[in-house]
C-alpha cells in the first residue's frame, strides 16, 4: 500500500504542475476561437451648427454601437486578426454621425499588440487582472493608461474600475469609412478633445478581463487644432456615451458563466490534483515510517 501511495502523490503533483503550466495557457487564451465583444449604448451628441461654423447645436440622443471580432486566426496561437468597428447613429434617421474600423494583430493568449513599438499596450485586458495601470489600445484609444480607481459591484459581479482622464487625441478616427465622409485636417493640425477633458472608464472583472461597463465621452468638445499653437479652429463633434441597462445585464451574465469555467480550468483543479498529490504522498510517508 505505502508503495502505491508514494507512487501516486508524485504522479498527482506532477499532473497538477504539467496541467498548469503547460495546459492551461492553451485552454485560458483571452481570444479564444470564435471571440467576439458587442455594446449598444445610448449617448448624446452635438455637431457644428453648420459647415465652418464656431458652436455646436443642442445636444440630442444619439445611439453607440460596438463589435470587435476576430476576422481572421490562421496564425494562432501567435497571434489574430481582429476587426473592430465603432459606429454613431442619430436615431431620428439612423444616419451615421461618426464611424471607425480597426484592425489589430494581437496575440491570442495574453491581448497584447503584436507590434514592437506597441508591446507595453493591449488591446484587451488580460485575464487575472492586478490592481494597477494597463495601458489600452484599441480602435480610438490610443494607448491609453487607466489607472486603477476601487472595485464596484455591478449587476451582482465584483469589478475594477479603471479610469482616465486626460488629453485624447484621435485624429484618425475621423479619417471616414464607407458610411462616414470623414473630417479633413490639414498638415500641422489634429483633432483632439478640447482642454484636455478627454474621460474614458470602464469596470472591468477581474479573473476573465471582460469590460462589463464602459463610459467615455469629450463633453469639450473635439476640435481641430493646430498643432505648433494648440489653438481650437473648428468644432467637430461634442460626444458622449455609457453602457448601461440590459446591455450591462446581458454582459455580466455572460461573464459568470466564463469566470466559473477559467476558476475551475486555471485554479481550482490544478489545485486539487496537487492537494490530492500532498495528501497521497504524506500518507506515504507515515505508512513507510
């Protein structure tokens, strides 16, 4: 018997660190096969009250929408190709009022940005997040650092909330899309958010890494600006927008499911096969003596 056992503890805790760390990266990759995010939420919006005017109209509802999805993941696990698309409709004729596609090669198991200059940024939070700064990049963001605030509860989930607040430059945003004419800025100039008010949070759980509730807005105002002075020279949308409602409801359900699975893939189990392993092995032990 006491071989058997000194046998089986070894076996045990070797299942549990093979299982760790050699399978678990594979089965925990924050983009897995088949990965997509989506937000609808509903925000205002003020445009130029007319071509080359100076102030903006009054603030009407505007409606946000938000799908980033892997398009292609031939070189995985290395890395995919995800496409993200960001979209402002006016609601009273669904015209598009702003509009911007994305593409990013980040690397599946961490979400990462693949490019040298931009390895220190993600383009996802990744899983088990730390109480600390992340610098994100994806679609406007242009590697932006949130800084841990708190955590929160939402919807009945313990979050991060992450935030900044600060200058947001995007002038590329505002380059068009096929729905979109764009903004035309000449050499020398940017479009930013006025004053530096650019405010950007989001509430993010901690073991998957999923956003759960998003807030940004430049409520400034983005404007052309020259770039040598700073000066505004023309306004180009005062924007804001929350998610909020169902939409958050729907998401944080779906969290749970996905932090029940990657607790019981990436902590619980390897942790019982080692206890299992312990255990054995000390009975063992006490059987030899």
């Amino acid at each position: 018997m006491k071989k058997i056992l000194m046998r089986a503890g070894p076996g045990f805790i070797i299942l549990a660190v093979v299982w760790k760390f050699w399978l678990c990266p594979g089965l925990l990759q924050r983009i897995p096969a088949g990965w997509q995010w989506q937000a609808n939420f509903i925000g205002i919006q003020a445009v130029p009250e007319k071509a080359g005017g100076q102030f903006f109209t009054k603030e009407s509802t505007s409606i946000y929408l938000r799908k980033a999805a892997v398009v292609a993941d031939r070189q995985r696990p290395a890395s995919v190709l995800i496409e993200d698309r960001f979209t402002i409709l006016n609601p009273a004729d669904k015209k598009v009022v702003w509009e911007y596609v994305y593409q990013a090669d980040v690397a599946s198991r961490t979400g990462r940005h693949l490019k040298p200059e931009w390895q220190d940024d993600y383009y996802l939070f990744p899983r088990f997040i730390e109480k600390k700064s992340y610098r994100l990049r994806n679609n406007y963001l242009r590697g932006v650092p949130l800084a841990y605030q708190k955590e929160e509860m939402v919807e009945g989930l313990t979050t991060y909330l992450f935030a900044y607040k600060g200058r947001g430059e995007y002038t590329q945003s505002y380059a068009g899309s096929t729905e979109y004419p764009g903004i035309r800025v000449e050499p020398g100039q940017e479009i930013s958010c006025a004053d530096d008010q650019f405010l950007f949070k989001v509430w993010v759980e901690p073991v998957t890494g999923e956003i759960i509730k998003l807030q940004e807005s430049c409520l400034s105002g983005d404007y052309i600006h020259d770039i040598g002075t700073g000066k505004p020279l023309a306004p180009v949308l005062r924007w804001s927008g929350m998610t909020a409602g169902d939409d958050v409801a729907h998401r944080a359900e779906k969290v749970r499911g996905e932090r029940l699975r990657l607790l019981l893939i990436g902590t619980w189990l390897p942790l019982a096969l080692l206890t299992c392993g312990l255990v054995l092995l000390g009975w063992g032990i006490k059987e030899k003596a």
